[in-house]
C-alpha cells in the first residue's frame, strides 16, 4: 500500500538532508514519540507502532527511511519536489490490503509528517541562526 501527502513547505532538497536526521525525527513527526538511540544512518525510535530500529538513507533530493524490523516493511521518503513550495511525504508497506486501524494510523502519520514539515522552515532558520558556520558536504 501507499500513502502520499504534499506539505506546503518551502524546504529544499539540501534543508530536508541537512535537518530531517534519525536524532530529530520526533521534531518532525508527531507519530514518533523519542528516538531510543541513534548513530549515524541508524537508530531506534519509539513510535505510534511501538519500538523499532531506523535506517535513514539520503536519496535524490531528500532522504529515505525504513524499519527493517518492520513485519510490514515500512518506509517512507521526504522529498523536495524541486519548485521550492512543495515536500512529498510518500510512505509504503509490503501489502496490498491491511486491517482498517492500521491503515488508518499510517494516513495519522503521513499527516503528521505534513504539519511538521509544514512548520519546519521556521525551526530550520533558528536552529542554522543558534549554529553558524556548520556547514558539510550534503548528498544532492
């Protein structure tokens, strides 16, 4: 199954890569209540879903994240769609059909994901203003 949402967010491929990271992922998503530990591209994270480890990837113009303990394989990518005003949250599990509630909590955190992102440029232009100079190589 897939789920969309188009977040009316002015965030750029290299703004998504830079702040959308494992350690701020509760920042971003209401659905994910704290993450557990992370290091690197990987993590653990307690969720709506309950605990699981994150692996984050960074993909063309944004990034990429999975549960790969997930018995429904969960993953789902924030991207820049390339004018500047629009984030695509697109989220997949490895069914084609699945129970009402569950998809339900999945279309809960698709939305979740839009209204953070939706309120991010702000919190980005605060967190880059509290930190300057911290600039690194970014993927895209």
């Amino acid at each position: 199954m897939e789920f969309y949402s188009k977040a009316g967010a002015g965030l750029s491929t290299r703004d998504i890569q830079r702040h959308v990271r494992i350690a701020t992922l509760p920042d971003w998503c209401a659905s994910i209540d704290k993450v557990l530990s992370h290091e690197g591209e990987r993590g653990e994270i307690y969720c709506v879903w309950g605990s699981f480890r994150v692996h984050r990837e960074m993909i063309r113009d944004g990034v990429r994240f999975s549960l790969p303990g997930c018995p429904n394989a969960l993953q789902w990518t924030v991207t820049a769609d390339g004018s500047g005003r629009c984030v695509i949250v697109h989220c997949t599990i490895n069914r084609a059909e699945h129970d009402p509630d569950f998809v339900a909590s999945i279309d809960q955190f698709v939305l979740d994901w839009k209204q953070g992102l939706e309120s991010g440029p702000s919190r980005i232009r605060a967190a880059c203003a509290s930190a300057p100079g911290d600039e690194m190589p970014w993927f895209g």
